[in-house]
C-alpha cells in the first residue's frame, strides 16, 4: 500500500468519525501535486484547531 492509499484510508476514517475533510500537505502532497517523487517519509495532514484544543482533542 501505498503513502497516498495510506492517507486516502485515514482520511475516509476521519472523516465518517468526525465530519473533517483533512488536508494532505508537506512533501508526500507536494509529490501528489507534482506527480514526482521526493521519497515523503511521512504524511502530514492538516485538521480543524479546534480538533487539536481543547475538549475536541480528547474526542479525536
């Protein structure tokens, strides 16, 4: 599986649980916009700060 599979399954994940739409970003979204490889060691994704604060945190 892929980083880009791995992301797409997450974000679907989080996206029935908590009603967010994540954001792909940092290098393994650049190499998707780009379609080359900067061989991304990891997957960033971006969420509501209130998901990141507060009570929120504690339910995601």
């Amino acid at each position: 599986m892929t980083k880009f599979s791995n992301f797409l399954q997450n974000a679907e994940m989080i996206n029935e649980k908590f009603n967010i739409v994540p954001l792909l970003y940092g290098s393994l979204g650049l190499e998707v916009l780009t379609k080359s490889s900067l061989n991304a060691d990891d997957i960033d994704i971006l969420i509501p700060q209130v998901f990141i604060t507060g009570e929120k945190w504690k339910e995601f």
